[in-house]
C-alpha cells in the first residue's frame, strides 16, 4: 500500500481513510481508536489522503508505532482522478476486509477503494455541517446506502443523518468518542503570567463555534467577575473580525487569542473552567478533554453537547446565541465558592465512566462483526 508492507494472512483487515491535514477531533479520534483496535487482533491500516495545507505530518508522527501499518497519498484537491486511480489500484492489489472511512474525502474515495477491492464498508459520521443540507446530502446518502453500518458519534448525529439526509435507521449504529487521558503539559508552552481567573475556549475561530457569542457574554461577566479573562486558543478564518468584536465590545484587553496549539493540557490546567458557546456540534472531543482534566463546562444545549455534558451535575448548558444566558451561567458557577471544582470532578468521574477507550473499541469490533457477517444493526 503506497510502499506498505503486506497485510499478513489471519486477523480481520480493516483499512480506514481518512484526508489529512493536521489533528484535529476526528483525527485525535482516530489516533486513540486505531491502536486500540490494533489490540484487539485485528490487522489494522491506515490510509490518509494529505492535504496540500495544514500540518498532515504531526498526525503521522503520534501514529508511528501504534502497531499500525500507514500508507499515504497526496489529495491536493477534492475531486481528482489521479487520486481515484491511485485508490483504486491500492483497494484491488490490497483487499483488505473491510474499509472504514471518515468524513467527506475518506469517503468519495474509501468507497472507490471498496468497490475496487469488494470489501464491506463502513463509515463514521463525525458531525451535522450545515452544508450536509443541502445538495451533498443525496451524495451522502448514497455513499451509505452502500455501507454495512453508518456509525455516528452521538444519539443526536444519528438522528441527524436519518432525518435530515435520509440515510435508513436500520444501517445507523452509535458508537461515542473515547479518550483515556491527555498528554502531559509542555513545559516550553508559555502562557501569559496575568493575575485573575483563566475561562478557557477551544476550537476553530468559525461561525460554528460561537466565539462571537461568548465575547459579547464576557463583556457583561466582567461587569459581574471583573478579575476573569479569556483565552481562546484555536485559529481560523474568523480571528481578524473577533479581535474587532472584542475591541468594539470593551474587553480587547481581557482576551488573549492564543492560535493554534496541540498543548492542551497546559492551557487548561490553568483555567478555571472550559467555556464552549457552539452552534452545532457532532460530538465535541473538547468538552471530554475538559472533564478528564477535572475542569467545570459552560457550554450551549445543542447537537450532542448534552449527551456528554450533564446539566446541573457536571456543568452548565445554555441556549445556543444568547449572550445573557451564558453569562447568567458563567456568573453562577463563578461566583459560587467551590463549584467550578465541584462540577470538574464529577465530569471526570463522568468521563471515566462513560467514554472510555475500550468501550469505543469494543462497540466499534461489534459493528465491525456484523458488518461482516450481513447482519443489520
């Protein structure tokens, strides 16, 4: 496979594809899923298709060594014959069992490699984009229709491909995102020595993630909590019209727009709370690496926010755009002595309980057996 060495005789193979351009949710996710089935006897490959932008190489350096055979392939743009040849002579010399794709790219050209190799099929659906909606949404369809088994990452994205794209309940099995801690902080991350309490955001600077939301909520919380600052670490298209909005909104000087970072860990061990105002939301890894790092969460009642997030126990959920609800919230867990550490560790008993690595790699062998043996969900 692109240099690969052959797939040995025995152990179920399983190939999954994937477009690559740096580590995002979906491929943290692979990166904790993968080995993990590796484990389980199962002969494990990985197929990225890398991006011509972004920072493919870092996803690869944490796969070495996992037990996982990778291959690569350049997708320099989103329909491209050079590629679907390439994928296709992969799917016919290699065969592998079954191909597990994920997200749009993975699976145009997952499929191709499929049906060139005849092997069953699998998809994980990762999240319910607003562009699902429209016309890609019969493509979607389609490109199910001809899987064993569409795994969503939530109750919430299954009742979304069903009843927005129409891809039949029968096929869809959920199997939620699994992490078992995070990696040790950095020491050379450098965040800035600022007296106050620390609210922390995560994610790409997009409509999606509500960042404008929580700004206007900030200037209102610091006429309540006028020690806390914000720190929004993630990059995105939205940075230059978000340090406006904080400037127009009077709290230019209380927010610090951190960038891009695969340290997590050290931002938040020092917050006091993760704040997340989505609009939507396929899962949110994010809110999971709050709770195993003991930290409350402040975030909007959408998508499945709730399935992870429990109201009042482990956090706060509000309406999605109100400005005033998340900083009623924000206030209440704020000023209540010993409730953001209260709230911190019930969600990392929650996390512990609930998303663990092996109960992702358990339900996702299961979906693998069925999708072999013909058996529908």
């Amino acid at each position: 496979m692109g240099g690969a060495p052959p797939a040995p005789a025995g152990p179920t193979r399983v190939l999954h594809v994937h477009r690559i351009s740096g580590i995002g949710g979906s491929e943290r996710h692979l990166l904790t899923l993968l080995p993990a089935l590796a484990e389980r006897s199962l002969d494990v490959s990985f197929l990225g298709l890398d991006a011509a932008t972004g920072d493919p190489d870092s996803f690869y350096a944490e796969l070495a060594g996992s037990g996982v055979r990778i291959a690569r392939v350049p997708c320099p743009r989103d329909i491209d014959p050079v590629l679907a040849r390439r994928v296709t002579a992969i799917g016919r010399r290699e065969r592998p069992d079954l191909v597990h794709t994920h997200l749009v790219h993975g699976d145009l050209y997952g499929h191709l490699l499929a049906v060139a190799a005849g092997s069953r099929l699998v998809t994980t659906k990762h999240n319910d984009d607003r562009f699902r909606t429209g016309p890609y949404r019969h493509v979607d369809r389609l490109l199910a229709r001809r899987a064993s088994a569409v795994i969503t990452i939530s109750e919430s994205l299954g009742r979304f491909v069903t009843d927005v794209e129409g891809i039949p309940a029968e096929s869809v099995e959920v199997v939620h995102y699994g992490l078992e801690g995070l990696p040790p902080p950095l020491a050379e991350t450098a965040i800035p020595d600022r007296e106050g309490r620390m609210l922390l955001a995560i994610g790409r600077l997009v409509p999606q993630k509500g960042h404008d939301v929580l700004l206007a909520a900030m200037a209102e919380l610091k006429r309540r909590q006028p020690d806390v600052w914000l720190a929004i670490v993630g990059d995105g298209p939205d940075r230059e019209a978000l340090a406006s909005r904080a400037a127009e909104l009077g709290v230019e000087d209380d927010v610090v727009f951190v960038g891009h970072t695969y340290d997590i860990a050290s931002w938040l061990e020092r917050s006091e709370l993760l704040v997340h105002p989505s609009r939507w939301e396929g899962f949110g890894l994010v809110l999971l690496e709050a709770m195993l790092a003991g930290r409350a969460v402040v975030a909007s009642r959408v998508s499945a926010i709730s399935e992870i997030v429990i109201d009042p126990d482990t956090g706060r959920l509000v309406p999605p755009d109100d400005p005033a609800a998340l900083a009623d919230a924000l206030d209440d867990v704020l000023g209540t002595p010993g409730r953001a550490k209260e709230l911190g560790a019930a969600g990392r008993r929650r996390a512990d309980a609930s998303f663990s690595v092996a109960r992702m790699a358990d339900a996702t062998v299961a979906v693998y057996r069925r999708a072999l043996a013909g058996v529908a969900a």
